[in-house]
C-alpha cells in the first residue's frame, strides 16, 4: 500500500482529520489520536489492538506487524504500510473509529454501509 492510499482509507473515516500528536503529523478523530505514520520505519500506530491479538498478528506476519519498547506495555501494533493489506488496515482503524467516534456518527456510517 502507499502513503496516498493509507491516507485515503484514513480520510475516509467520519470526522478523521489530519492533526499532531506529541510533535508528531497524525490522525484524529473528535480531538483525539486516531493513527500516526511512523517516519522512522514507514510503519502506522494502531490503537486498541490487544495482547493476544498483536502476538497473533506479529506471528502471521512478521514482515508487516512488529513492535518497538516503547509500545510493549499498550495495546498497539505497529504495521509497515508497505505490506499492510488495505482491508485489514480498514478493519483495525474501524475499531478504533467506533471508540472515537458519537452514536449518531457511527449510525450514519453504518446506515452508510448497507446496501441500498
């Protein structure tokens, strides 16, 4: 995946915007950090990814999820966006999203979602 299109999946989040966190360009939603770039390993910080979860998903695929000390005691995964597949990208920021995010954005997404 490149830069435009993790950007774009981002984007496309009700009410994600382009912000700061500690100094750092990211990603927000209502005020609060939704996901950052990585500049130093062209990874993202994903949010609300537990334990077990993040040791499953760095066992399948050790290429694109890892880890660094600083993230070891929270629930995050960090994911090379070169090799992060854009459906499973979506569906980690989704959750994330749904923490984020008002009933009343996350109804209108969801009414969004559904087939005509």
């Amino acid at each position: 995946m490149t830069e435009a299109e993790m950007r774009d999946i981002i984007l496309a989040f009700p009410g994600a915007e382009d912000g700061t966190s500690y100094g750092y360009p990211s990603f927000k939603v209502r005020g609060t950090f939704f996901t950052r770039l990585r500049a130093e390993d062209a990874s993202l910080v994903l949010s609300d990814v537990g334990f077990d979860e993040r040791e499953m998903l760095m066992a399948a695929e050790p290429a694109t999820f890892h880890l660094t000390p600083h993230y070891q005691n929270y629930p995050t995964v960090l994911a090379r966006i070169e090799s992060l597949d854009p459906g499973s990208l979506h569906s980690l920021l989704e959750r994330r999203w749904r923490k984020l995010a008002t009933k009343a954005m996350v109804k209108a997404y969801e009414a969004a979602q559904t087939p005509a």
